[in-house]
C-alpha cells in the first residue's frame, strides 16, 4: 500500500492540537470572511483534536487578532537604530538636476 504509517499521520495530526481560530458570533447562515464584519464579536475556538471547543470571546476582529496573534516582535528599545544617511551621491538616490 501506498498509505503514510499511522505514527506519521498521528503526528502531524497532534501538532495542529492547541490552534485557535475566531469565529464571528453572527446570525448568519455560518462562519464567513473576517472582513465582511469587522464590528461583530467573536467567539476564539481551540482545536483539541477531534473538534472545535469554546476558549475566549472578543468584542471585535482587532481583539480576536489580540488574542491569535500576541505581539512577539522584539521591544523598541532593543531594535538596532539605523545609521543617518551621509553626504553623497548614493546609488540610490535621485540624480542632480541638469544645470
């Protein structure tokens, strides 16, 4: 047979365990498109494996992003300043008028 061994298949299975997803709380014919409604609330859903199951509730799309996606960029303090640009001609940078 062609199949993939089970333990394969059980792994990748178990790495989507913990996934959230948000879902808007609309009396609607089901789950759409994010954007179509940014104002509604939206209930966080957890996968556990086998089906979606309540985790946290937000007021609008921007809480639900709070939430699914925390901030993990570094801290303003500890990103690198960039040098100022000198004096020159650069490669870049737009050419002199014609005199």
């Amino acid at each position: 047979m062609d199949d993939e061994p089970l333990k394969d298949w059980a792994e990748r299975r178990d790495a989507k365990i913990g996934r959230l997803r948000a879902v808007p709380v609309v009396s609607a014919d089901g789950p759409r498109a994010a954007h179509l409604n940014p104002e509604a609330p939206r209930a966080i859903e957890r996968w556990n494996g086998h089906t979606w199951e309540p985790y946290a509730f937000a007021a609008d799309l921007a809480g639900a992003k709070a939430i699914l996606y925390p901030e993990t960029s570094p801290t303003p303090s500890s990103v690198p300043v960039p040098k100022p640009l000198g004096s020159g001609t650069g490669r870049h940078r737009k050419p002199p008028a014609p005199r």
